[in-house]
C-alpha cells in the first residue's frame, strides 16, 4: 500500500471536532473527564464534540459548551487547526481558547472538571495528542530572530525586553564558531534573564544545558539527520521547514512547533493550504506576512517569525 500524507485528498475526510479551552482571570484552564462508560472512559481531555451537518465548527463549539458544561462563549480565539493522528480516533481538530463566557461551568452529564494550571496539565491522563494542542496554548506568538549582524545582536535583546512580549528568541549565526557563539548566545541570555523571552540555540543539546537555554530551533536539514526528538520535553525544540514534507519531519521528531518559510513568498491563503492540518503548531515567517497576529491565527499558523530590525 502506497504510503499516502495525512493530509493527502485521497486519505477519508475525518469527523470534524472543535474544542475550546476555558481560561479563567487566574490563569487556569478547565479540562474534564470521560465518564467511565464512554470511548476514551477515564481520559481527561478540553471539552468538545463533533460537528453536526451543516453546522459551523465555531457554531459547534458554542453549542457544545452549553450543553457539556452551561456557559455561552463570548470571548474567544483560534489557536490551532489539526489532524490528530495519535488519538483514540483519528480525527480534524479545532480549538479555540476562550477568556470570556456567561454562565457557571458546571458537569452537565456527571463529568468531572477540574481548573487547573497549565504547567499541572501533563500531571493528569489526557487523552493522546493532547500535546500539540498544549503545545498551541503554551508558545507565544512572536518568534524573534536575531539579525545577521552580530554587532546588532545585544540591541536585539534589548528590544526583546522592552516588548515585553512572551516570545522565542533564535539566536541565529551558522558562520560562527561554537566557542563565538556560546560566548555571544550567554551574553543574550543574561540580558533577558528575568523576562518572559526563551532563548532558542541552533548548536547541540550540551550547549542548550550548559548556557541555560530554553531549547533549539534547528533547520530541518540538521533535524532530518535525528531518528528521534533530541532533548527533553522539559525543553523547546523547533524545527525550520520550506514545505509539508518538512513539517512531516517536525511532527515524527515530535517538535513541539516549526517554522514554515516557503522559497518564494506567498500570500496567507496559499500559506495556510501550504500549512494544511499538519499536528504541531507552525510560525509563519517572511516580509510579506506582515506582524498581525489575528490575521496570523485565522489563517492557521501560531505566530509570526520574524528578524528583529
């Protein structure tokens, strides 16, 4: 049997499931569990269901919260839309996140729920591929790239502190050697130590751990040479790609997102079929994506990367 790309015409369109994710004033999302007697009994997972015909996945995850837990989304945004091939079904998933809704949550078919932390997520059994769609909920939506003048690099950090954004920093420098690089990279660390910027190095592991970053952004010709993901999860790993068959390699590396820059430059609509439902959240970068985050997220990608100028 030929092997055909998940998000291949010819593979059977999967049933279609929007899920959102409360989030409250304190910072905590809200999870449930599968009754016992269901598919998936047991499992913890972000409320959801499937789409009814002729119905909207948005339509659907309003309906849905109202019926599963009683409150009505008002305020709410697209974070990810993906093939998750490792559940217990596969199935097209649709998330929003949403920070503002009327009503009490409550179990309204005996479920549990529970508020809890993101970092407690991975505490509890959620259902399997669960991880991207944390993945999604956790990045920030801007990934910095520092620009290719080296002498630019600590105005660069500086920038990074002042936007005061939570976002990835890739040190980029491939001409420099490890030792220039290190002492280069230690220096941008130190510089946004105590910020929420996360530093991202694109030399080994061992300099990841020793400078104390917060984990790699490769491009995918290093990537491709790895069987499996190269560090822990404890760490963020990224992964650089022109095409699909490069975010397939992201997702087998279990990445925890990618960054698509096509060789030539594309509008958002062709970026984002591009893109396809891919399982793992994606950056766009390129001049021509401009810095909207709201146009980024309609269009399926979880930021913008982008030089710092």
């Amino acid at each position: 049997m030929p092997n055909i790309a998940a998000d291949d015409p010819r593979v059977q369109e999967p049933p279609q499931i929007a899920v959102g994710i409360l989030r409250d004033a304190r910072g905590r999302l809200l999870i449930a569990q599968r009754p016992a007697d269901t598919h998936g009994g047991g499992y913890w997972e972000f409320p959801g269901g499937k789409r009814e015909p002729a119905e909207t996945l948005e339509a659907t995850m309003i309906r849905e919260f109202q019926e599963e837990l009683g409150v009505v989304p008002r305020r709410y945004q697209p974070l990810i839309r993906m093939v998750n091939e490792a559940g217990i079904q596969r199935v097209l998933l649709q998330l929003w996140l949403i920070s503002d809704w009327q009503g009490e949550a409550h179990g309204r078919e005996g479920q549990r729920i529970v508020w809890c932390p993101p970092a407690a997520l991975l505490d509890y059994d959620l259902l399997p591929g669960n991880r991207a769609l944390i993945n999604a909920l956790r990045l920030p939506p801007r990934l910095f790239i520092t620009p290719a003048d080296i002498g630019q690099w600590d105005e660069a950090a500086a920038r990074a502190v002042a936007s005061q954004d939570d976002a990835l920093l890739h040190v980029h420098a491939p001409a420099l050697d490890d030792d220039m690089y290190a002492r280069l990279a230690a220096r941008i660390i130190a510089a946004l130590r105590g910020t929420q910027a996360q530093v991202v190095l694109e030399r080994m592991p061992d300099m990841v751990q020793a400078l104390g970053a917060a984990g790699l952004c490769w491009p995918l010709e290093r990537a491709a040479q790895f069987a499996s993901r190269p560090l822990g999860y404890d760490y963020r790993f990224v992964v650089s790609a022109h095409d699909q068959a490069g975010l397939r390699t992201a997702l087998r590396l279990e990445a925890d997102c990618a960054v698509l820059a096509p060789e030539q430059p594309l509008g958002w609509a062709a970026w984002q079929s591009l893109r396809g439902t891919i399982g793992l959240p994606v950056y766009a970068r390129g001049a021509w994506c401009g810095g909207n985050i709201k146009v980024a997220r309609a269009h399926n990608a979880q930021g913008i990367a982008a030089v710092l100028a």
